[in-house]
C-alpha cells in the first residue's frame, strides 16, 4: 500500500461476525516454520463482519513473508480477540496516541471507535515514520480531523528528504512539549520497544502517573 506497509481486509467466513474491543490482537495460524502470526485489529469494533489487518513487511520473516503470499480468495484461520490494550472509553481524560510505523493499526482502531461513538474527550495522535514514501491513510486521518472538532494529527518523519515541510523527528522529541495537560492526559503507546521504553520514561519523568499510560510492544 505504501512503502513496507499493506492493509489486508479478511472478510468472515465462520463465524461471520466477530466482537472485540478496539485495541486487541488476533493470532493467524499459519503453518510450519513460524506457525502463529500476531496481528492487531486496525479496523473498528462496529465492523462486525471483516477485520483490517496493518502489516509492515520490512521484517520478511515468516509472519509478513506469509502475509506477502496470500492472494485474494485464500481461506486463514485466526485465534481472538486477545489482548489488554483497550481503550478507556469512560475516561473523560484527554486522550493522547502515540505510534510508529504499524503501531497505528490498534490505535486507530480506538480512534475509529471512540470518534464514531460519540466521544468528546480530546483526541490527539501522534504517529511517527520514517520516509515520505511511508505515508498511507493520511486522506482517512484528514478526514476524521475534518469531522471531529476533538481530533488532531500529527505525523513526523525521522527521515524526510531536505524538501519536507511537514514535521521532522521522532514523536519522542515532540510528544512531552506539545501536550497541553500533559499529566490529566492518558496515554495509548504503540510500536518499537525502544520509542515504548523511551516514550514512557519522558512521561513519567514529567509527571504522568504511570496507570495513565498504556502501551503495546509489537517488536
Ligand atoms: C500484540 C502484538 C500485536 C502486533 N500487531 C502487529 C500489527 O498490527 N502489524 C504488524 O506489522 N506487526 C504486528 N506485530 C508484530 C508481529 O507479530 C510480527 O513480529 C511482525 O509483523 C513481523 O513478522 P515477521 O514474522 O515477518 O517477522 P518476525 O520473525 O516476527 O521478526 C523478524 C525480526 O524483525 C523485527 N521486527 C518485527 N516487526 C518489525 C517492524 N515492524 N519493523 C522493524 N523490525 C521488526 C523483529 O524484532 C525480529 O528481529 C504485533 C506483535 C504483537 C506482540
């Protein structure tokens, strides 16, 4: 779709709808060598029939290699919904996302989820590439921004060419001073180990009580 990135849709065959909370995981099972992928659900809970499926295939191991081969038509089969990275969806607190690469894909699903459900909380997304060529569901996320007075985006690029007038950098340099509220705000972090673990330290080390912050680690 864009760069090292797909989104695949897997439409239901049985059972034909499944229920889940934005935000959680499913495991496909994909045979010998590898023979479990975990995969977050990108798309929205009101999506009962089909899920969205965010694949990075820079890696090549045996999860996006077996991604890559699927053609349209193939039967798979996937354990879920797992998972405890949900949404705090009775939380009035302003809600701050914080992505990168395929780390958006639980994340606009809590995004989806919320906007389209009626909450008014502020929600800010911070989502982190790397290239111009990176970037894909930027019309969605303008979109949602345009219907949403609650909803704001930023997207930063680490490494943009010189031409770039968009924002430069990692989201770890930019979250903690761009954040009104910082410490009534909750946090939802998803992607790297590393932006997670430095990302997490910045705001506990300005202040946000830890039980605000949640995270995901995909790798
Ligand atoms: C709860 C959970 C949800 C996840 N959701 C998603 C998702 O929605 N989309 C998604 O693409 N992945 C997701 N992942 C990661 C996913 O399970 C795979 O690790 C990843 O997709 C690569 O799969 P692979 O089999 O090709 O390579 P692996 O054999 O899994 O990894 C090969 C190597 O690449 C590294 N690696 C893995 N992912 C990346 C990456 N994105 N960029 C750079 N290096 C990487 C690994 O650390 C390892 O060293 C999730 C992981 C978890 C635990």
């Amino acid at each position: 779709m864009a760069g090292e990135f797909y989104v695949t849709r897997f439409v239901l065959a049985q059972p034909k709808e499944i229920q889940f909370q934005a935000g959680q995981y499913v495991i496909f099972l994909i045979g010998p060598p590898k023979g479990r992928h975990t995969l977050s659900i990108a798309s929205a809970p009101a999506q009962r029939g089909s899920i969205d499926i965010l694949q990075s295939v820079a890696p090549r191991g045996g999860g996006s290699t077996w991604l890559l081969a699927l053609k349209s038509g193939d039967t798979v089969q996937f354990l879920g919904p797992l998972g405890k990275f949900t949404l705090q969806k009775e939380s009035k607190r302003p809600k701050v996302f914080v992505a990168t690469g395929c780390g958006l894909a639980p994340l606009r699903s809590m995004i989806l989820d919320y906007l389209e459900t009626s909450g008014t909380a502020r929600v800010t997304l911070w989502w982190g590439l790397r290239h111009e060529t990176d970037i894909f569901w930027q019309e969605e996320l303008d979109g949602l921004r345009k219907k949403y007075p609650n909803f704001q985006y930023t997207m930063t690029l680490s490494k943009p060419v010189d031409a770039w007038m968009g924002v430069r950098g990692r989201v770890t340099q930019h979250v903690v001073g761009e954040t009104t509220e910082l410490t009534h705000s909750e946090f939802y972090l998803c992607g790297s180990r590393q932006m997670i673990i430095d990302m997490k330290g910045l705001l506990t080390d300005n202040g946000v009580p830890s039980e605000q912050i949640f995270t995901e680690t995909f790798f």
